[in-house]
C-alpha cells in the first residue's frame, strides 16, 4: 500500500491540515454527585410544551423534513421584522458558522477574529482552506476592534465577532461595533456571533437586532442552545442579506434539521416569557457569583453571557483538578483561564466556597 508521510492513516491521502487537526473538544461529564459547569448548557430541565412538541414529530420519522424549516423562519422573521428568506436555520449556529465561512473563505484567504474566543473558529477556518488571523484580546478580556479592522487585507473574506465573547464574557459595545463597521469595507463579510445575547444585562452592548437590515454585509448569528434551552437538538439561526444567506445554503450539508429541531424551536418561541423568566433567574445567578467573587479579591472580568472567566494563569490546570475533586467539571483554557459556566442553584455556593480557598496571590 502506499504511504502518504503527511497523513496519520497509512495508505490514505488525507488533507495534511486536516488529518493534524484535533476534533472539537467537548466538555467532560460531571461526576455523579456532581455539577457539569463545562458547556454553557442551561441547567433547567426542558419545558413539558417543548417536550411534547419534539414527541409529537416522532410519528414522521420516515419522512425528511422540511430542513429550510420555513414554519420557525416565519415565526422569527415576523420577531425581527425580515422575512422568511432572510432567516437561515442550522444544525445548531455552529453549523451556519461553517456554511458561512465556507461560502466566503478558501486557501489563500483570510478570517479575522479574537483570541481567545469560541473554541471551534479555528477548526471551521481550518476545514474551508483559509488562514486564521488571530487578533488577542485587550487587558480587560474583550475584543480590540481596533486591531482586528487593522488586520483586515485584501485577503480578508470573514470576520468574526463575538459578543458576548466566549469564554471572557465580554461584550462589544453598539459604538464600538458601529465605529468598527464603518471601517470594515462593504464586501467584507462580518458574522456577529451573538449565541449568548439574551443573557446581556448591559444596556451598551452591541445587539444585533438593532442592526438588521442596516449593513449590506452584515449576519447576525443566534441560537436556541443557551436561553431556551435547546442544545441536545441542534438549532440555531442566522438572520442577513438574502443573497449571503443563500451562498450559506448552498453550503450547508443537505437535510441537517430536524422536524424535531424546527418544532422545538417553534414550541420555545411560543413559551418565550417561561424561558425569558429563566434566563433572568440565570443572571441572577451570575450577578451574585460575579459580585461574591470580586469581594474574594478575583480579577474576574464583566460577565454578560451564561458562564464567567477566572483568568487563573500558570495554576489553571490545578484549579480546575481541585473543581472537579469537589464534583463541579469546568472548562479550563490552559494557562490562560477556566470558564464556569452558570448552572444549579446550590453550584453557586459550592463554587464560593472551593474558589474562596483560591484566590489568585492570597496563598
Ligand atoms: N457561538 C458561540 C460563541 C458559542 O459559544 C457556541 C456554543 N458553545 C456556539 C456559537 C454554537 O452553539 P450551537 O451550535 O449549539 O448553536
């Protein structure tokens, strides 16, 4: 058999690049007892409506199903004011992050974005042929528009924002995203990843639905993963230009959601106060975890998303061990930090009372 020297697989000819690139990471399951603050999934068990609504597709399994799921664009065109051929649905937003990198990014190309940021950019950028251009993140843990309109070229084809920005928390605000447009040409398409927005408090914040229909090269990405809920089903939604949308869905892998997906999502948007009122119970959570860790004396930066940053450094590895020791599972960056997501109730407790012990420079 022949060997390709750049691949892992004897014999195979693989992309070099991708047969050395790691599959995504996922956080790991909590111990028994324990807490699974790793993923930024919302911890409230699912709506019974919503559960119906998803048992109910079941007698259909045969068939395929509607992917463009037109029913759940109606119903999020007619909230945002577009139509149903503005909305795109995807197998969960990181789906249409491909699709849309893909459709505008291939080797030889270019995509902006922050670091550290939301873990599968690099991997996406990766997979289309296109070069990452990472911009690192200002002292308070947001991005630095600046930087990232300098780095643009004429090889730039994406630029990615994230706001709020995982795994910091922080978010951009509307006149720093507005100035930063202004220096983004207007062929340059930039992706306004917002997978976290319903947990912003912070009136400055960028919000992507004031934006809509205001910039020809502009898409603003959301999901149903985080406030409603809906992570184990795979939805997520792009709202933008027609003409982006549909290269995104030529690029999108044929039939990717689910009659289940689109009726959940459907269900969710009809039990939106339910959920809303849970999103505000998680902020509160966040709030008094935020505040309690300040007054311990953590560096911890703003936090408008579901989840915090501990910026624990050379002792990331080590706290996040003595975390799961207690039975709470993190996502730990190292050396840079760990990113706790904002779950149960008596988890706020249980992590001021491991992470009080272990405030940076108090040992
Ligand atoms: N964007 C960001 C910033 C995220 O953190 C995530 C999920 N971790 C996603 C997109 C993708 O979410 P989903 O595919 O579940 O919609």
């Amino acid at each position: 058999s022949v060997t390709n020297p750049e691949s892992t697989t004897p014999g195979i000819r693989l992309r070099p690049e991708i047969a050395a690139l790691p599959p995504y990471r996922q956080g790991r399951p909590a111990p028994a007892e324990g807490y699974k603050l790793s993923s930024n999934e919302n911890p409230f068990d699912p709506l019974p409506g919503v559960a119906e609504a998803v048992a109910a597709t079941a007698t259909q399994i045969n068939r395929y199903p509607d992917a463009t799921a037109l029913a759940l664009r109606e119903k999020l065109g007619e909230r945002f004011g577009v139509t149903a051929d503005e909305v795109l649905i995807g197998d969960g937003s990181v789906a249409l992050l491909a699709q849309f990198i893909l459709a505008a990014a291939a080797p030889g190309d270019e995509v902006v974005y922050s670091w550290r940021s939301f873990e599968a950019y690099p991997g996406l950028v990766t997979v289309s042929g296109a070069t990452s251009v990472q911009i690192p993140n200002r002292a308070d843990h947001g991005h630095d528009l600046d930087a990232m309109a300098d780095a643009i070229t004429d090889r730039t084809r994406v630029v990615i924002v994230c706001s709020p920005n995982n795994p910091t928390g922080v978010t951009v605000t509307a006149d720093e995203f507005e100035a930063f447009m202004a220096r983004v040409p207007s062929d340059l398409l930039v992706l306004l990843d917002e997978a976290y927005v319903e947990f912003v408090r912070d009136g400055a914040s960028v919000d992507g639905r004031t934006l809509i229909g205001r910039y020809p090269n502009l898409v603003v990405l959301r999901t149903f993963s985080k406030a409603y809920g809906l992570a184990g089903l795979r939805v997520g939604y792009a709202i933008g230009p027609v003409g982006i949308l549909d290269a995104a869905r030529a690029t999108a892998i044929p039939l990717g959601v689910t009659a289940a997906a689109g009726a959940a999502g459907i269900a969710s948007l009809e039990a939106e106060a339910e959920l809303l009122a849970r999103v505000a119970e998680i902020v509160e959570r966040r709030t008094r975890l935020h505040q309690a860790l300040l007054a311990q004396g953590w560096p911890v930066p703003d936090a408008q998303g579901n989840f915090i940053w501990l910026p624990t450094g050379a002792d990331t590895t080590a706290v996040a061990e003595r975390l799961f020791d207690a039975g709470v599972v993190v996502r730990a960056f190292p050396p840079e930090g760990i990113r706790v997501s904002i779950g149960e109730h008596e988890s706020v407790d249980i992590l001021l009372g491991i992470l009080g012990e272990l405030v940076p420079g108090s040992q």
